[in-house]
C-alpha cells in the first residue's frame, strides 16, 4: 500500500475479530516500534505485549471498554523511560515524544498488514502499572488493542488544512 493511501485508510477501530495474528506480521508490527527514531537515538521506551485470553479481567480495570479486553486476541502497552530519554535546552523531556513516534510507527504498520488499533490515553496508569508489571522508573504511555477490524472506517471529521498549517509564523 502506498503511504498517503495507508494514512488516510488507517482508523481508531473500535470492533475486533479474535482470529489470531500470525507470527510473521506481528513481528513486522513489533519491528516498526524498534526501528522508530528516538531523541538522540536514546530508545528509552518499551512495549508490553499481552493476550488478551485469560486476561480480560486484569485488563478491564487498565480500560474500561468491554471490546478492550475481551474482542481483539492482543493489547499492547507502549511505555517509556524518562530517565533514560535526552533533554532539550530547557530541560523539556523527550520520553514522551519518543514513545510516541514509536507507537505510531508500530499502528501505521499494524494497518499496512491489514490489523486495526485505537490509540488510548484514557486508561489507569496505576492499574496498567500492575497489570503489566511495570518496574520503578517506567511509565506507560500509550494502549493499543491489535488485531484484525470487525467494523469498518467512519468517516474521517478533521479542520480545514488552512486552520492546522502555519507557513511562516503561527
């Protein structure tokens, strides 16, 4: 698929069928997160990998959506390490920043293999630090279910170009 094509096509998918991902594309998936750039090529960042089988308790209390925890056959967890992560001048941290090209290289190759994701913030940073065995220091950023869509793209609502871009000064 080409790029453009793929950044249009790709959606918050929210219905996930439970047929299992096969190890070849998932591994094509994980390898996007490796290969991200990071600040200063640092790489303070993680993912957790869960299946959801057997799970679905653990990770209702991460998220609350019942499609979470019990649809899609994986979860993943995108963490980072900001003691690890380059600072700029002015001492902001790139952690962050990092972890989140990363996570976003991994759904663009999610949805180029034909797998849905949904980016979520919204979730219990305490229980996500329990249930998928954070140690001191690393923090969880991002969730994403993976698996393959059970519903199709809406429609995509964004501002008009001309209230985003900025070609000179804001």
């Amino acid at each position: 698929m080409q790029f453009d094509e793929l950044v249009r096509r790709r959606y918050s998918v929210r219905s996930y069928r439970s047929t299992p991902i096969p190890d070849d594309v998932l591994e094509r998936v994980l390898d996007a997160f490796v290969i991200a750039p990071t600040a200063a090529n640092r790489q303070p960042i993680g993912l957790v990998v869960v299946e959801t089988e057997g799970r679905e308790q653990d990770l209702h209390r991460v998220y609350h959506a019942e499609w979470f925890a019990k649809q899609p056959p994986l979860v993943v967890c995108a963490c980072a390490v900001p003691e690890a992560a380059w600072r700029r001048r002015d001492g902001k941290n790139y952690a962050d920043v990092d972890c989140t090209i990363a996570m976003d290289h991994l759904i663009l190759a999610a949805a180029n293999e034909g797998l849905g994701t949904c980016w979520i913030g919204a979730f219990d940073p305490v229980a996500a630090r329990e249930v998928f065995g954070l140690p001191e220091g690393v923090e969880p950023i991002v969730l994403t279910p993976l698996g393959y869509p059970a519903d199709s793209a809406p429609a995509k609502l964004r501002k008009p170009k001309e209230q985003l871009i900025h070609r000179g000064r804001w």
